[in-house]
C-alpha cells in the first residue's frame, strides 16, 4: 500500500488538492461536457486532450482504474499539467460483466451505440434469461506530471430495457433503468443524472465517483 493510503486512508492529509489549470483527457465529447460540468463549480478551468491535440494513448489496463490512470498520466506527461481522466463502462451480469471496459469498443470505431445495445439485447435473448441486472462503474484520476495521483470509483446499479428510451445522455443511458427510477438515464436531464447536491442527487456514476474527489481534492 503506497503512502497515499495509509495511516487510516486519511484523505484529509494524504490527499493532494486540484488547483488552476487541468486537462481532461478524453476525446469523447459527452464525456467531456459532463467532466466540464463536474468541475465548473469549483472554478477549475479545464481544456481537453483533444483541443491540445494530444494523441490517444492505447488502454492496455485490464480494469477501469488501469485505464483512467493510462489516459491520466499520458496527458498530465504530454502536456505538462495535472490531468484528469474517466474510464467507465456498463457491466451486464448474466454476461459476465460484459461489455465492461471493452463498452466503447463494442460501439466500433463509428461510435454505434445503438448497435451495441441491440447486442446486448441480443446475447441475453439468446441465453433465455430473465436476469437484466446491471451497473455502470466510472473510475476517475487525476496526475500530476510528477508522478502524482489520485483515484476515485463510483456505481450505479440497475436493470437493463428494451428498446432504448430518450435521447438525453449518451453510449449506453437509453438502455439503463436506475433501481429507484422510473426513466432511463437517456430520459433524464442532465442536471438529473450527474447534478451534485444541493441542486442534484449525485446519480450516476460518474457523479459519485466525482462526489469522492471533490470531498479529496476539491474541498
């Protein structure tokens, strides 16, 4: 266990805080506007991979919080200044977890998100079960180009729908029933999926993940 998780996880010591200028690394654009709309209230000024033209690394990591940690790293490297990375995704239970970190491969290279749905559908068609159990995990990390970091997990489950509802959101929402809910994610707005307290109840992953950092490192 490294020093940033000992002495009782103390994060109110450990922790580094998140000051001025960070880049978010993704070139996903709902993911970044999300990111953005995360990070606004504490007046942290963000600018993206893809508008420093920084090159997409390979995520080689066999978890999200391997791949965050990639993404985060490579631009905090490249451009020099702590950067922030999301690696999230929808695990299917009765599909052993799948898509899980492979979600935006299974959309191809076209972003076909619909098409990766109705394979999802497919598959648990196919095996004749009832069980549409499943949960969205968002890791989240931030480094610094020395070395630095700090990372955050959050979930959000739920059960699966057919066909797709609402056009709010992106990748998978359409398809994702909250517990709790009566609307998808891509029926819902975006203040009502990601929004934090006091106005927002922190819904999605994402959300949560980010509810966990902001306590850390934006307090």
């Amino acid at each position: 266990m490294d020093a940033r998780h000992k002495a009782g996880h103390d994060k109110q010591i450990m922790t580094r805080p998140i000051t001025g200028k960070i880049v978010i690394a993704t070139h996903n654009a709902g993911k970044l506007r999300e990111l953005r709309e995360l990070l606004a209230p504490y007046g942290i000024e963000a600018v993206s991979a893809g508008e420093l033209g920084l090159p997409e690394p390979e995520e080689t990591g066999t978890s999200f919080r391997e791949n965050a940690r990639i993404k985060a790293q490579a631009a905090a490297s490249a451009a020099k200044l702590p950067a922030f990375a999301d690696d999230s995704g929808l695990a299917v239970d009765a599909i052993g977890g799948a898509p899980g970190i492979h979600s935006a491969r299974w959309a191809g290279p076209d972003k076909d998100f619909y098409g990766a749905m109705k394979r999802i559908d497919d598959l648990l068609r196919e095996k004749k079960t009832a069980d549409r159990r499943a949960h969205f995990v968002s890791a989240l990390c931030v480094a610094w180009p020395d070395g630095h970091v700090e990372e955050f997990e959050g979930r959000v489950d739920g059960t699966l729908v057919w066909p797709p509802r609402g056009d709010q959101g992106f990748g998978y929402d359409p398809v994702f029933l909250p517990d709790g809910h009566d609307r998808t994610f891509g029926e819902m707005s975006a203040e009502e999926k990601h929004g934090l307290p006091p106005k927002g109840k922190g819904l999605s992953h994402r959300a949560r993940a980010f509810i966990k950092l902001a306590e850390a490192c934006l307090a």
